[in-house]
C-alpha cells in the first residue's frame, strides 16, 4: 500500500515540477523575445546613412520634409495671382 502513495507523491511532484519547468520556459521564451526586440531596435538606431544620420534621424527629416512640401503645394494652390 505504502508503494502505491510513493508512487503518486513521485508522479504528483513530477508534475508540478513538469509544470514549473514549462512556466519556466515560457518566462525565458518571452524574455527572448523581448531582448531581440531590443537588440533589433537599438540596431535600427546604431544604422547609419551615407550622409552620417541615424535612420531614426532620417525618417524624422524625411516626415518634416513631406509636411513642408504639402504646406508648400497647399499654399500654391490656394494662393490667386
């Protein structure tokens, strides 16, 4: 009888320990994930453009540059002569 409850204790702890291990794993499948978003962002920060900006830097004078061109052809547009 005594063989039997050892059993079922060993199988019941292997079982929480199975279901640590995977809660374990999920937790370092999900840091993965997070670092190599960090290391994908903070690489996108680090590229370089040929005239010395970040590409950060660049889409943001790319984004000022639009806006200055449509408020450039707004105003031709709507100006009379």
């Amino acid at each position: 009888m005594e063989a039997i409850g050892e059993r079922e204790t060993i199988v019941w702890e292997d079982a929480a320990g199975g279901a640590l291990r995977s809660a374990v794993t999920g937790a370092r499948a999900i840091d993965d994930v997070q670092r190599s978003n960090r290391d994908f962002i903070s690489m996108q920060q680090r590229v370089r453009f040929p005239c010395g900006k970040s590409a950060a830097s660049h889409r943001r004078s790319r984004s000022r540059s639009r806006s200055r061109q449509a408020a450039t052809l707004f105003a031709r547009a709507t100006t009379t002569e």
